[in-house]
C-alpha cells in the first residue's frame, strides 16, 4: 500500500504542503517557467524543483518541453478527485451546523422566555 | 514549516491514506469502539491506533471517553476545509471541460461536412 499509492492519496499527500498550494495558486494566474516561479519563495531552486517533482508525479501541474524556460501549467483534474471525494461528506458537516443552529434558536427562545418571566415578575413587584 | 504545520496541512496528510479515508467511511454510520474498527481492516490493534491518532491530530475524528470502549467519531469541520479550498479551483477543471466538449463539437462538425461532402461528391459521379 505505501509502494504503490492510490491516485487520490498521491494528490492529498502532494497538496499536504502550504508551498505546494502556493505554487498552484500563482499557476491560477497563467503558465509560469520553473525561473519565476521560484522567486517568491525563500527557497533554492533545487528545493522548488521537488516540491515540482512531486505535483508533477501527482499531475497536478504539467511542464513544457521548451528546455530553457520549461514552463508550468496547473492541471486540475486530480482536484476535482479530491473535490467529488469531499463531498460525500457534505451531509456531515452541515447537519452539524443544523444542529448548532436549532441549539443556538433553543438557547435564544429560552432567553426570551426567561426574559419575559422576570420582566411579569418585575411588572407584579411594583 | 515542517514543525508546525498549518491545520489544512495536517488535514490533508491525514487523509493521504487508504485506510484512513477507510476508517472515515466506516464512521459514517456512526460512533464505532476502537476494537470493532479495527476488525475489518487486515491490521493490528497498535497499527489501528496509529491512524486514530493521526486522524484524531488532525481533528477528523474525536474519542469518547469510556474507558474500555472509546468509541469513535467522525469529526467533519476539517473535511469542510477542504471542501472550501479545492472550491476555489473549480473553475478551472470545469473551463477544462468547456474546452473538450467544444473541441468535440467542433470535430463532430467537421466530420459531418466531411460525409457531406462525400456523399455530394459521390452523387456526381454517378
């Protein structure tokens, strides 16, 4: 199992990596050669040059073939993997701000009430 | 970077694993004890424990406090994470999309002026 990963491991261990996300996020914005795109970040090229390697064995980015500038594109067909993948999840993570929110409108009519009682209590009081 | 990293991070590398996305499936019908999870997967109690404990870091799952049973849980706020950070790359695998299916349009087209201008030809010459 760890020789040989699943697709979708491979794509969620490569994007488990804030500079990884990084370089995709620049990708948004258009091809841009190995070069350039190092330069924002505090690292050799050597270090980017295998944060590369690994989206691109995930192919989440693809390189050109001109040798010099070897630009890189953002692939995106192994997020929307992750993304269908996620979703199954959905439900679970909306019921439970459905029930945040029915506890938070309980805790809210209970304050009224509360409210209410002590404001006929205070009105019997005068 | 690497010492502490950030909680998408930890998310991600949590769910780059078979049996850990596997471990979160199960718990979807519900609150499992430790024991009983371990049982359909080919593995050892201590190996089990393992992936708990890096689910249970990541804030997937969390843990009753019942001595002997310590059942499970299935935790999704993280999942929403991710839900909400690969949500901002849609567009580009469905501009991908766009593209193939207009790509196919456009060769379906051609084939049909093609065959049309087969068949004309082929009524000339008879």
């Amino acid at each position: 199992m760890t020789a040989i990963p699943d697709p979708l491991s491979t794509t969620l261990a490569a994007l488990a990596d804030p500079t990884r996300r990084a370089i995709l996020a620049r990708l948004t914005r258009g091809d841009i050669p190995v070069g350039e795109l190092a330069r924002p970040f505090d690292m050799t090229l050597p270090a980017i040059s295998k944060h590369l390697k690994v989206l691109e064995r995930a192919g989440l980015i693809a390189r050109g073939r001109e040798a010099q500038r070897r630009p890189c594109r953002l692939e995106a067909a192994p997020l929307r993997q992750v993304a269908d993948w996620v979703a199954t999840y959905r439900q679970f993570w909306e019921h439970r701000l459905d029930r945040l929110e029915s506890y938070l409108q309980t805790e809210q009519a209970h304050a009224k009430r509360r409210a209410r009682k002590a404001g006929s209590r205070a009105g019997k009081g005068k």
